[in-house]
C-alpha cells in the first residue's frame, strides 16, 4: 500500500530533525513545506466562511480565531527547527554551506515575531513597518533624541536590504538543482525517489 507522498515527506523530515548533515531535494523541501500551508488555507477558508455566514461578530467567531491564530503560531515555532535542519540540507544539495541559512536566521526572528504578533492582533499595517519599529526602538534607546530618527532610518534601510540579499540568495538556492553525484556533503538524497510503502 502507497502512503500520500506529502504525509511520508513530512513524516521523514520530522524524523530527521536535528540531522544537519546530508542532503534533502527539492521535492523534499517544498513537500514539507506544502503540508502545513494547505492545513492553513484550509482553516482560513473554514474562518472566511463563517464570517461569511455573519458569525464574525460573535464570541464564538473570535474565539475560533483566537484559536487558529495561536495554533498557526504554535506550528510555526514547532516547525522551526525541523525547517531549519531541511534547509541547511538543501543547500548541502547545491554545494553550499547551512551558514548561509543561519545568517538569514539570525537577521530575522525579532522582526518576524513583531510581524506575526501585528497580524495575530488584526494590525496588518503594523506587521508591515515591524522592522522600522524595531529599528526606532534600538535607536531611541541608544542615541540621543535628535539622532534618533535618522540613525533609525538608516538602521531599517540597511536590514531591508541585508535581508533582501539574503532571502533572495537562499529562496535562489533552494529553488537550484542539486548536484548530480557525490559533493563534499555526501551523497544525493534517495528519499523522494525511492517508492513509499
């Protein structure tokens, strides 16, 4: 009996959490990650139709939302490190070292966690200017008042762009093909090729 490919991949990379050696495919990659997105369009579009129906203004509404909202961001944490390990073995695919992933990591989770608490308080708008937030926090309590906006300025520009770079440079290698053969990192993963049952 054939297991669902999507459930055996995310099955697999879980496994494999804290390996951060090896290699992981494409099919891999985006398998796992195809998994929780659809289980979060789903629960979105059961929220948008209840809302729909005029249930929004209801308590039970907002506790259903409540509920998602903290589910999406439980799920996201949980799934962090099992990400992470993937990715680091994707880029082990092309040829490259996990650090590159690591700096984007680095660079990124105070920004994101202000974005992710933006959106779970319904403020769409601030989860958009979170990095600026932040930079104009760093800076009012570092410099003096009338350095402060400028130096906050420059700060946000600078880890727009430093994270723009590096985004663009994993999401570019992610997206590569892997290396036919043996490379440094070892040899090529036999997981999405090899028959499921």
């Amino acid at each position: 009996m054939h297991e669902f490919f999507l459930i055996a991949n995310f099955r697999n990379v879980l496994q494999h959490t804290f390996t951060l050696k090896g290699r992981s495919t494409r099919r891999e990659l985006f398998g796992f990650i195809a998994l929780p997105w659809l289980v979060y369009i789903a629960a979105a579009i059961i929220l948008a139709v209840i809302g729909a129906l005029g249930a929004d203004q209801s308590k039970a509404y907002a506790s259903v939302q409540l509920w998602f909202t903290m589910f999406f961001i439980a799920s996201l944490l949980v799934l962090f490190i099992p990400f992470f390990s993937l990715g680091v073995r994707r880029l082990h695919d092309v040829g490259f070292s996990g650090k590159w992933l690591t700096w984007w990591c680095i660079i990124n989770p105070i920004p994101l966690f202000m974005a992710f608490s933006a959106l779970a308080s319904g403020e769409p708008f601030m989860a958009i200017m979170a990095p600026f937030v932040l930079s104009s926090l760093i800076c009012q309590l570092i410099l003096p008042a009338e350095l402060a906006a400028g130096a906050a300025l420059a700060l946000s520009i600078i880890y727009l762009f430093t994270n723009f770079i590096l985004s663009f440079l994993v999401v570019v290698l992610f997206l590569t093909v892997g290396d036919k053969g043996r490379n440094r990192y070892g040899e090529p993963s036999s997981f999405s090729t090899k028959q499921i049952s």
